[in-house]
C-alpha cells in the first residue's frame, strides 16, 4: 500500500491538470477582488465612511486590489 506522501504529488498533479479544478482556482481568487470592487463606496472591508484622501493612496489601494484579477486571468 502506497504511502501519502509519495501519492501527495500525483494528487496535485491531476489536480493542477483538471480544467475544473482551474476554474475553481480563479473563481475564489477573482470573487474577493470583485466584491471589494463592486461594493468598495460602502465595503465593510474598507469601511462605510469615506476615506481620507491624506491618509491612504487610493490608487495603490486599487492596484492592490487587481492583483488577484491579474492573478486569476494567468492561472486561466
């Protein structure tokens, strides 16, 4: 009987190869950065007041928030 650890590999293996198994990938990492997008006036992550433009750069924050979406679209 096989042990795990020599099995692990050939397990994500099959798995990285699996076209379903890509799409899920990209669907969790697209589906934060979407959301923090489409609710960012009134996110609760960002907080539901309007930002101090002094205190935080927003466009670092936007950028910040794109590298999943750039991430997901490699991994498709």
């Amino acid at each position: 009987m096989p042990s795990f650890p020599s099995d692990a590999w050939r397990l994500m293996l099959k798995m990285a190869l699996d076209v379903r198994w890509g799409y899920w990938c990209v669907a969790i990492m697209i589906a934060p950065a979407a959301g923090i997008v489409a609710l960012y006036p009134t996110s609760w992550i960002l907080g539901s007041v309007a930002f101090n433009s002094n205190a935080v750069e927003i466009g670092w924050l936007r950028m910040f928030m794109i590298v999943p979406l750039l991430a997901g679209a490699f991994i498709a």
